[in-house]
C-alpha cells in the first residue's frame, strides 16, 4: 500500500444522469462495475433506489416494481450475485422496522420475503444501525438500536448485542432466522458500528469482525467471531488503533479492512459531556487492519489537515463500497448544527486505488498487416489506462517524429471518467491502411456488455463462433501438416521429406457470423482466446490417414509451432489469439528479450491497440514510462520506428491506476505479415442435413491471386488431447476448389469437443494461393453442455 502522503485520491466530476440528492444513513453494495445505493435521509427518508456505473460515469434511476419497500436509513444492505436484502433500519422518526425485502437486480424486481422465527426465541425486533453480513449462504445480524417506547414520539433507545443468523435459499427467497449459541464473552451492545466477514486463503474458518460504534459514547474495541466455532474473542492487535468512532464504514480488498471517517469525540473527550457538542464531530481519518497480521496502519491520520481539496473531506453516515481493489466513497453528514437543527451533507463522490492493478492477460493478436499489428488484451477492472511495449531483434531506425499527430501529453492527468475516454492517449498509432482504419474506428467504444448471441441461421441449435488467423510469415508459427506425398496444402517452406507448413494463426472475427462480411479480419465474435504455449507443445494438423506430432524441440523450434491455445467465451466482442510463445518457456526468447530494451507503442485508455509505429528509448535509458502519479511520458519529444515486413516482435502490457503501472503481463511474439500470401476465408456457416453438417464459406476478401484450393480441418480425439487438453490437433477434412464440404456423421463420431469454454467442435478452414496457404477461419460449433455424439 501506499504511504499516505502518495495516496491518490481522485474525486469524481462530469457525470451525467439523475445525481441522487445528498444524504447520510445510506447504504451501497456493487454488483460487477455497479454501485448501487439505496435510502438514507437528509430532509425526509429516501426511498428510491439509485445507480451509478463505475465505468460509464452515469447515475440511473432503475424502474424498479413489485413490493418496493418504503424509504428506510441506517438499515442492513447486502447483495448475494444478484440480489440484495434489505433489513430493518428507520422508516420515519422514532419508529424502526424488521422486515426483510430481497431485490432481484437483473429484473429490479422488489419482493418482500418472511422468514421462518427462529426455533427458539423471537424473531429480531425492530432496529436501526446493526450490522447485516453476508457469508456463504448466510446473513449474520449483530446489534443496533431499538426503541422502547411504542410511541414514534418518545424515544426510549435500547442498545442491542443480540446475534442472528438468517439462512438464504437458492437464488431467491430465505429459509429463517436462528440463534446461534456463541461462545466467549459477547461484544457489548451498540449501534452504527461495521462488521466485515474474512476468510484466510490458509484457513477454512470464516471471521467476523466487529469494530468500533456507539453505547453512548463511541467506541474503538475489535472483536472477532469464529463463524464455525461460534466463539467470540478480542484479538490483540499491532499498530495504532483507530480514534473511537461510530458512523464509520469498513470494507474489506484482498486481506485488509479499510476504515474511514466517522464520528469521533473531540481531542479523546467524550461528545456528550465535551462543551462543544454544539456541532458533531467528524473525521477524514483512513486506516487499515491487516487481517492476517492483527496490524493497524494508519493512511491518513485524524491530524493530518487537507488544504488543497485532495481527498475527501471529513464526514460520517456516508457510504464506501469496493469495486476491484479500488474504493468508492459517496456522500455522508459533516456536521450538524444544532443551532440550526439542520444536517450538513456532502455532494461529492471519491475513489481510491488501493494497490496496484494485477498484470493483464496475455496481448493478443485481432490482426496482423505487412506493417500493422491490431492487438487487445482482457480488461483489467477500475483502471485508468494501459502501457503497451514492443522490442524486436532488428536494430532501432528512427523515422522523423511528428509533434502535430503526437501532443505533447506531460503531466497530463488521465480521467477515465471523461467524456470520450476510449481515446487513445498519446496518439501515437498511425492508421496506414483503409481496413485497418475501419476496424479501429469500429472497436472504439464498443460496449463490452449486452451483445446478441451469435447463432447460425440455418440451425438454431448450430451455434457457432468464428476466428480468423492473422496472416504473420509462413515462416513462423507454422502447424505441421503431415502428409502424402504430392497431397494437401505446400508453402514455400519445408519441414520435412513429407511436411509442410501450414499459416494457421487463430484471430477472432468482429462480427455476427450469419451476416455478411466485408473484410474478412475485420469481425468481432463474443469470445475471447487465451494462449498457453510451450515451445514443445504445438497444434497439430494431420491428415486423415497420418497422424504425426513433434518429436524433439529442435524440430519444433524450426518450424515455430502453433501453441495449444484457450478459447473462452464471454459476454462481448471478442478477443483474439496470437501465435504467441511465452518467452517464460522459451530460453532462446528470454535471452533476447532481455538483451533488447522495450520500448513505449503507448499509453492506451481502452484495452485495443492498432500498432504501426514505437517509440525510441533515449540514449542510455532502460525505460521511457514514468508513471508515478499519473504523470504520462512526452512523447513528442521521442523518435519514432515504424514496423517492418516479415519481421518479429515481442508485446507486453500494463495497467495503470492511481497507484502507478503494475507488473507486465507474459510476453506474447508476433510476425508481420509477407505480402503475397491470401486472406482468410470469412462468413462460415454451418447447417445439418442427412449425411452430418454442411460447412460453408465465403473466399477471402483479399486473395492476393488466384485461390487454388481450400483445406477445412476438423479436431479430432486423441490420446494426447486428453493427456493436454489444450493442444488440439486437426485433421483434413476437405481439399478442394469449392467454397463449401459435407461433414460427414462418420467424421463428427472422431470429433474432439472443446471443453475450455462452452464444449464446441473446432474446425479451420484456409485458402491457397501461388505462394502459398494463408491464414485460417477457427470456428466453434457450439454442442451445448452434454458430452454426447455430435449431432444427437
């Protein structure tokens, strides 16, 4: 973590949609990159339930139906997946509620739901300001305070420390409240405290721990209950604790508990007796527990004063919720005037990073040109943008850096919640060519989220997603292709007495599959493809009367076999998937990796990249990034390379956030194309008939020639595929001139499915021309998730 005086709080501005009114006695939980915030009051209680989405900067107002709730504040809000459960909390002045509404999110459907009493005892009494966590299938309820008095209007508080334990159904519903017998001396009873639930990776027990709150005056003890023993105990603690507060918000990231703010007596004396009880007294105060270590580490300190605006400033009865490992804070009181007799509410919505972000996945390769590169990465959640580099083993020329395309970005502060912020930043990456252009054009906010599901249109069962090749040299990541002689696809390189090499380098495609496509690598599919390569374990392509795979590495370092790659469906466009060789197991790459500096391609808002040029290290330096608190390097005072024909290059990738850049992803290894060779067949469709399916597809948008023949292969089962799943080998299924093949049922019985996502048969379809075979179609033929025969 951070050393308070480098933590970098960003406060929130510029979003759109209906901003709810300022309020303390709120509470929040995220579902995925949502917070979602519901009650609280400030000139009345708040009954609507609000939305803000983390990545988009907007608030939303759900249309929420069913048996809504009425406005309730200090009340206990937890989500479970889905659905939130909303307990209890003040509906009106003096008069408190115990019912329980569940809110399906995915529907904004509000239901309220009556759990069973529990076998013994009486159900938990209407309170405000307890605790309310989940764990498993479980909510666990601690504290609060009731009202004696059955008149609203005289108020008789009781502070609680009874304990219940709620069981959840399925899904939907619960099952009743219990009283577990504890064990251990209890915590003393008390309102507008935190309870946080913590499991270790090393343990299987779960902990609850409850800090600080309010018994007339505040508190700073911690307790900790064992959730399988039931025992209650105080563990003792390293560090400085704390201030005694109540009105304070815990969240749990990794294995620490963040407090901050609350409310806090003046100087140590208690508010009720202190002569300045005229107005309450709130902190900006931040520390940590670590939950391993039973430390406390103190971020910001009750003393520490904020003259420049830079964090937020102190408050109680807001709202905290974690999102990654960054946190989000919104709202709260600052104060109350009694003279008054009014709140004084803050408007503003904060976040801090908390550590830096995890390395991302693997680059990975959309398309590859003669001197172009469009590559994408897995998002990395809650960060502000990403450092791609490049070295190569060819000797760095510079080409005349131009100032006018290439701003001057020093000390510019990236805010990923502006307006537009899938820009890219520098604008360091040419676009040379019309196809390219387009298809970066097209990635350019694309929605992540919401996408149709691919079907084929001849087959509603016949699912099917497709993937491109990118056409980098022939003589690289190449698939051996076993065959008799004067048989099957030959290129300009040999192998071998019988072999040849086959260009089959996986890209994903960018568009519906039963629609037609105008640039055959310019398509989107919902997937995205991981690789996990080895530099002895490739795929494999065999005809179907041999079956040959590699014997020694020297063989497979020669012919620069195509790694076994992943194939993982998600919800959006899609990724892609290099021929890429993981320099971890390749010592040969290693050695020149590490002997080539990595030079900057850019700082990118956005996890795509069109690459056509990189930036010069100067002279003597090991590294161009300097990203400490968000400063961003001047690019337009560096030289400029462009990429090269036929040539490799190594990629890794970094998130940022306002913790700095974190560690760089594995490499990934890519070749620029040679020109000459044809494109990749596009518009595969796949229907059934009598015989087995029938497989079809469109020539290559750019065939560079005449096409000679197509090959369509199929992955098929074998023993070593089930000793390595992931490195699938293919058979031929079809050579010939015409644009489409049966497949037979005979075929489709020897079919390996694909189980890395959902279970798909892959087959692979590529053109030839005079020079040679391009790149490959991939396609998955979606089978549902039984493992029977193909076709049943």
């Amino acid at each position: 973590m951070a050393a308070p005086s480098l933590l970098n709080w960003r406060r929130v501005s510029s979003f759109t949609g209906p901003v709810p009114r300022a309020r303390h006695g709120h509470r929040a939980v995220a579902i995925r990159e949502l917070m979602i915030i519901f009650g609280g009051g400030n000139e009345g209680i708040a009954d609507e339930l609000h939305v803000y989405n983390t990545v988009t900067n907007q608030w939303f107002l759900p249309a929420v139906r069913g048996d809504i709730p009425p406005g309730c504040a200090a009340h206990g809000f937890v989500c479970d997946g889905t659905r939130i459960l909303v307990f209890g909390g003040m509906v009106e002045y003096g008069r408190y509620s115990n019912e329980l509404y569940e809110l399906q999110a995915s529907r904004w459907l509000w239901k309220k739901v009556k759990p069973y009493p529990p076998s013994s005892g009486l159900p938990p009494c209407p309170r405000l300001g307890h605790s309310f966590s989940l764990y498993g299938n479980k909510c666990y309820l601690f504290g609060g305070l009731a009202n004696e008095s059955e008149d609203s209007n005289n108020n008789v508080p009781r502070y609680l420390n009874d304990f219940y334990e709620l069981e959840l159904q399925h899904g939907s519903g619960v099952v009743g409240w219990s009283i577990p017998v504890t064990k251990g001396i209890v915590p003393s009873p008390r309102e507008s405290h935190t309870a946080v639930i913590y499991c270790r990776r090393d343990s299987g027990s779960p902990k609850m721990y409850v800090f600080g709150g309010m018994c007339g005056a505040r508190l700073d003890d911690l307790w900790q209950l064992d959730l399988e023993t039931m025992s209650w105990s105080k563990p003792e603690t390293k560090g400085t604790v704390p201030l005694p507060r109540s009105l304070h918000t815990a969240s749990v990231i990794g294995n620490k508990m963040y407090i901050f703010g609350g409310w806090v007596p003046h100087k140590g004396e208690n508010i009720e007796t202190s002569p300045h009880d005229c107005e309450w007294r709130c902190t900006s105060s931040f520390s940590y527990l670590n939950l391993d270590t039973a430390e406390w580490t103190t971020l910001v300190s009750d003393s520490q004063e904020d003259k420049k605006n830079s964090r937020p400033r102190p408050r109680a009865g807001h709202c905290a919720v974690a999102i990654g490992t960054r946190l989000y804070f919104w709202s709260g009181r600052d104060g109350y005037k009694k003279a008054l007799n009014s709140q004084v509410c803050c408007k503003d919505l904060w976040y801090l990073d908390t550590e830096k972000p995890p390395a991302p996945s693997q680059v990975q390769l959309i398309k590859a040109t003669t001197n172009s590169f469009h590559v994408k990465w897995d998002e990395v959640p809650t960060v502000e943008g990403y450092l791609l580099q490049l070295n190569t083993d060819l000797p760095y020329q510079a080409v005349s850096s131009d100032s006018s395309a290439t701003p001057n970005m020093q000390g510019v502060r990236m805010d990923p919640h502006r307006q537009g912020s899938n820009s890219i930043i520098p604008n360091s990456i040419s676009d040379t060519m019309n196809s390219a252009k387009s298809e970066h054009t097209a990635m350019k906010g694309t929605s992540l989220k919401n996408k149709p599901e691919l079907k084929a249109s001849t087959d509603s069962n016949a699912t099917l997603h497709s993937s491109l090749a990118t056409n980098a040299s022939n003589h690289n990541s190449c698939v051996v292709d076993m065959l008799r002689k004067n048989e099957g696809p030959h290129t300009s390189v040999n192998i071998g007495v019988l072999s040849s090499c086959l260009d089959l380098r996986t890209v994903i495609p960018e568009t519906s599959v039963s629609s037609t496509v105008s640039n055959a690598q310019t398509m989107v599919t919902q997937q995205t493809i991981k690789t996990e390569s080895s530099s002895t374990n490739g795929a494999v392509v065999k005809d179907e009367t041999s079956l040959t795979t590699f014997s020694t590495k020297s063989e497979v370092d020669e012919t620069c076999a195509l790694p076994a790659t992943k194939i993982s469906r998600v919800e959006a466009h899609a990724a892609v998937m290099p021929f890429s060789k993981e320099t971890p197991s390749n010592p040969v790459a290693t050695m020149k990796a590490g002997e080539r500096q990595w030079c900057d391609v850019g700082i990118f808002k956005n996890n795509t990249a069109l690459v056509s040029q990189f930036y010069l290290l100067p002279k003597g330096k090991q590294s161009i990034s300097k990203i400490g608190n968000a400063d961003v390097p001047d690019y337009s005072l560096l030289k400029k390379q462009d990429l090269v024909p036929g040539t490799g290059y190594r990629f890794r990738v970094a998130a940022i956030n306002g913790c700095g850049i974190g560690p760089f992803s594995k490499i990934s290894e890519f070749k620029t194309c040679i020109p000459g060779f044809p494109g990749a067949p596009s518009a595969v469709r796949i229907s059934k008939n009598v015989e087995g399916i029938h497989l079809s597809w469109e020539p290559p948008t750019s065939p560079s020639g005449n096409i000679l023949e197509y090959s369509a292969y199929l992955a098929i089962r074998t023993a070593q595929i089930q000793d390595n799943p992931s490195q699938l080998v293919f058979m031929r299924i079809y050579c010939g001139l015409k644009t489409s093949c049966i497949v037979t049922a005979g075929q489709l019985a020897n079919a390996h499915i694909d189980y890395t996502s959902r279970p798909a048969i892959v087959f692979r379809i590529s053109a030839k021309n005079e020079k040679g075979y391009g790149p490959a179609t991939q396609v998955r033929w979606l089978q549902g998730n039984n493992k029977k025969a193909p076709l049943n």
